[in-house]
C-alpha cells in the first residue's frame, strides 16, 4: 500500500464508485442486470488504485554489497500521463450508467413539476418560445455547434491546463470530477428527461452539427440526466478557469458558456429551469472551491 499514491481525483473517482456500488447493493431486487453494475463501479476502483500505484517510481536495487542502493526506475510515460487523464475515458460511461438506475428510488420521470415550474417562472416555457424560429438552419446549425462545444472545449482546457502546469491540471481535473459526480448523483435521485423527445417536432435529421448531436445522444444517452443541467454547471467551472488560467481566451470562454446555456434550451434538449440550476450548482462550485483553496493555503502558510 506504500507505493499507492491517490491524488485527489482518485479519491473523489473511488469515493464517487463506492456511493454506487452500496447503492446497487442495497436495492439490488429493483435493479436489472445488478451484478453488472457492481462488477463494473468495483472495476473502475480497481483501476484507479492501480493507475496511482503506477504513478509512483519503482525502486530497484543496484551495486552490491555495501555499495547496493536504491534507485528509482520511472514507470513509462503512458501509463504516467493515463493516470492523470483517465477520468475523461471513465466519465461517459459513468454518465451512461446513471440512465439506467435513475428509476429505482423514484419511479417516474418529474417532467411534468419542471415544465410546469418552466410555465410558472416565465408564462410558457422558453423552450416554446424559440420554437419560432426553428427551421432557421443559420440559428439552428449555431446552436447545435455551440451545444456540441462542451465535448471540445473540455478537453481543449485539459490540454491548456497540461502544458502549462501539471499541477494546475491536476487541481482542474479534480474539480471537473467532483462537479461531475455530485451531478450523477442527483441525476440517479431525481430523474428529469427534459423536452428532448420534442425535437422531432422541430428538427428534421440534416445539418452537419444537428446530425453530430443527433448521433451522441442516440448514442450516449440514456432518459434522464436533466436537471441540473451538466453542460451548463460544467461549462460555467471550465469558462472560470479558461478565463483565469489564459487571459487572452476570456471572451472566447464566456461567450461559449453563453451560447451554450442558451443552446440547451433552445436544442430542445433542458427547460429553463434546468439551465437555471446548473448556474447555480457550477457558481456554488467554484465558491466552495475558491474557499476550500484559500484555507488550505492559509493554513499552510500558519504552519511555516
């Protein structure tokens, strides 16, 4: 176990399979395919330890005798750089997984408490009111493209974030886990679709980016996964630290975060409500993790 060095994104990605695993346990009668679930969140913690095992030298001995010391062999670069990016790879299917157990505490999708909510805050729901201008395809292919921009900025900040410090990267990566997973646990206790099976209403299958978000989420996704909306708390913590990290970019990642809040709703794809608890939760984020920074600097410099 000495040579186990868990970062805290290992720890929050463990944290996260173990909540799920005793999950699946405890209402393993309601759940189909069960032991499939479990063996996979026990695989993703297996995984985990040994990718941070992986992050550390190994020691071996050379010389003889009196002169034998210890000298470290540094483990290969891909496993190195696997260990600090795995939970790109994991989160698809991590999110995937939530579709399938979003119904075992409660029911029945609450679709209708959310566009009613949508209906009370606004007079109808905005969704509605863009609807008008659907058939537009220089405002539909824009939208979509900007929906599409949360798989390509992510880890286009990732890359930034890499080649000017690991160390920043690492403390990004963490955060972006922690938000995510917090996410999926909401999404498993509170199961909203959102409007996106009204899309054939307004979207016929044409148009390069309308086609690509068509794909990923006849592909990627399961019902489910609608309020608080991801694409918007996680876009609000990447603009946060983009505009940060690289000033010259702040504009490009405000205005992306923008676009895209507005994208989910107009895509058909949140309620307003959904986009609305999405700020909240990525605000709420990057304030408890702004001040979790500070006191530990704090408290780092009190102990000097």
């Amino acid at each position: 176990m000495r040579n186990i060095s868990l970062n805290l994104t290992d720890r929050v990605t463990i944290l996260y399979n173990v909540i799920v695993v005793i999950f699946t346990f405890i209402f393993r009668v309601k759940i189909a395919a069960y032991g499939y679930h479990f063996a996979f969140n026990l695989s993703v913690i297996i995984l985990v330890l040994l990718l941070s095992f992986s992050r550390r030298s190994n020691l071996r001995r050379t010389g003889t005798g009196t002169s034998e010391v210890l000298r470290d062999v540094p483990v290969t670069t891909f496993l190195r750089t696997l260990s600090l990016w795995y939970p790109l790879i994991l989160y698809s299917f991590i999110y995937y997984q939530t579709g399938l157990l979003n119904t075992v505490v409660v029911p029945k999708f609450l679709d209708s408490f959310f566009l009613n909510l949508d209906v009370r805050i606004f007079g109808k729901s905005p969704g509605f009111f863009l609807s008008s201008t659907h058939g537009n395809v220089f405002l539909d292919e824009f939208f979509h493209f900007f929906y599409f921009c949360y798989y390509l900025v992510i880890p286009l900040t990732c890359i930034l974030l890499y080649r000017k410090d690991v160390k920043l990267f690492e403390s990004f990566m963490f955060q972006l886990s922690s938000l995510l997973y917090v996410c999926y646990v909401i999404f498993i206790f509170l199961p909203v679709e959102g409007p996106a099976q009204l899309r054939n209403e307004y979207y016929l299958q044409h148009g390069l980016f309308r086609t690509i978000v068509d794909f990923i989420w006849a592909k990627g996704e399961n019902p489910g996964a609608g309020f608080p909306s991801s694409h918007v708390a996680v876009m609000f913590l990447v603009a946060w630290w983009g505009s940060k990290q690289f000033k010259k970019l702040k504009i490009f990642y405000w205005l992306t975060f923008l676009f895209l809040s507005i994208a989910t709703v107009y895509c058909m794809f949140h309620y307003a409500v959904d986009v609305i608890g999405g700020l909240l939760l990525g605000i709420l984020a990057v304030l408890m993790f702004n001040w979790a920074t500070t006191r530990r600097r704090r408290l780092s410099s009190d102990n000097r």
